[in-house]
C-alpha cells in the first residue's frame, strides 16, 4: 500500500519538476536587415537555425522577423511549458514602434535612440513588436565637419597602431577584398582571435559568404581555423605577426 501511495506522490510531482526545467534568459539585438543577435541562456529549443549548446545561445537567426512594406513584425512565441522567462529586446536605431503585444510584463528604456524593451513572467512568452525604421536626420554642417575631422584622426591612430603590429597585414590589403578586410579588422579588434559567429555579428556578413572568404584567407596562411569545443574560431596566421 506505501508502496502504491510513493507512487502516486512522484507521479503528481513528475509534472512539476520538469515544468521548472524550462526557462528562457535572452538579449535579442535586432538588425536593421531583420536578423537577430541572439545571446543568452536557456534550454527550450525554439529556433529552426539556432539552437542551444550547454543551454546557451549565440549567434545570428532570421527566425524572429519578417517584414510588409515599410513595417517589420518581431515575433517571440516558444511552445511547452516555461516557467520563467526575461527577455530583453533592442531594437534598431532610429526604430518607431507601432503596436506591443504581450502576455508578459514590460519596461521600456531608450538610450542613443535605441529603444530596449524588457519583457518577464512565469510562463510562456507570446511578445509580437511591430515597428518601423525611420531614416536618420541629416547632420548639420558644423558637426559633420567635427565628426569627419575625427573620423580621419582615428584612422590615421588606427593605420600607425596596425602598421606596428600588422605591417604584412598592411602589405596584403590591396589584395583582398572588401569581406576579407572586415573579417581581418574583427580579428585585430578582438585580439587577434575571435568565433566565427562573433565575425558573423561584427561584419554584418552572411554566413555563408563569410565560410567563403575565411576559407580563401585560410588557404593564403593569412588566418588559421580551429574548434574550441562545438564552436570554430578564427585567428590571425602566426606568420602574420
């Protein structure tokens, strides 16, 4: 009879303990072209072209977005059972919002004319954001003087820094392409190394375009490729340095 009641206990307490396995922990960057910087924790597998490892997430999705005329709909709908949930939402600069809808509770921030959304609850989010990107103000002539001058003294800092440390680099550029040079001035930018998802993110490159071109620089001795455990990395060719 114990034996039948034990049973019954773990069988109503089943439900509950896997319920409280499922959460999502996720900052969702979207880009001006609709894809999505996706960083975070969580182990419900909700995305069709990112999936978690270690119950982490990291890269790039086109899964959250689509787009009607002048008007992008982002969409956050995971199925089962999730009992805790925060995700927070930036949308691209210079973004308008038309409508929010949301089961979960909401705080609204803005900073440099990006507008972060922060959604929470004990369950399921069901979020849809429509907004619309307007075009940045033209900036006056004053300014654009001031930004321009700048402009040129960082990079001529930046052409004297990469000379010191990169000047084979500097050698190969006219060589190269427009990808291959963004892929190399990540890798300077992160130290010298970086994951192939993180050159996806800064390069604003499409997957496979950028596979392409690291490969070609591979095949140069410009870069190297290797796996840090599930992840590839790329870095700078020692022979470079």
């Amino acid at each position: 009879m114990k034996g039948v009641l034990w049973l019954g206990v773990i069988l109503l307490l089943f439900p509950i303990a896997t319920a409280l396995t499922s959460y999502i922990d996720e900052e969702i960057t979207l880009q001006p072209n609709g894809d999505a910087y996706v960083r975070g924790t969580t182990n419900v597998d909700f995305l069709t072209d990112l999936h978690p490892e270690n119950n982490k997430v990291n890269g790039l999705t086109s899964d959250l977005t689509t787009k009607k005329g002048k008007h992008w709909l982002f969409t956050l709908s995971p199925q089962g059972n999730i009992t805790a949930s925060l995700v927070k939402v930036r949308l691209p600069k210079g973004s308008v919002i038309n409508y929010i809808k949301s089961n979960h509770a909401l705080s609204i921030s803005t900073s440099n004319d990006i507008i972060t959304l922060a959604f929470s609850g004990d369950d399921s989010p069901a979020i849809q954001v429509q907004y619309s990107i307007t075009p940045l103000q033209s900036t006056p002539i004053f300014w654009a003087w001031i930004f321009g001058g700048l402009s040129v003294a960082l990079a001529v800092l930046l052409a004297i820094k990469r000379s010191k440390k990169s000047s084979k680099l500097d050698l190969l550029r006219p060589t190269l392409n427009e990808t291959q040079i963004k892929i190399i001035d990540a890798l300077l930018e992160k130290g010298g190394e970086a994951s192939q998802t993180t050159l996806q993110y800064m390069t604003n490159t499409p997957k496979a375009s950028l596979s392409r071109n690291v490969e070609i620089l591979a095949q140069k001795k410009i870069v190297q490729k290797f796996f840090n455990g599930t992840s590839n990395y790329i870095k700078i060719h020692p022979k470079m340095k």
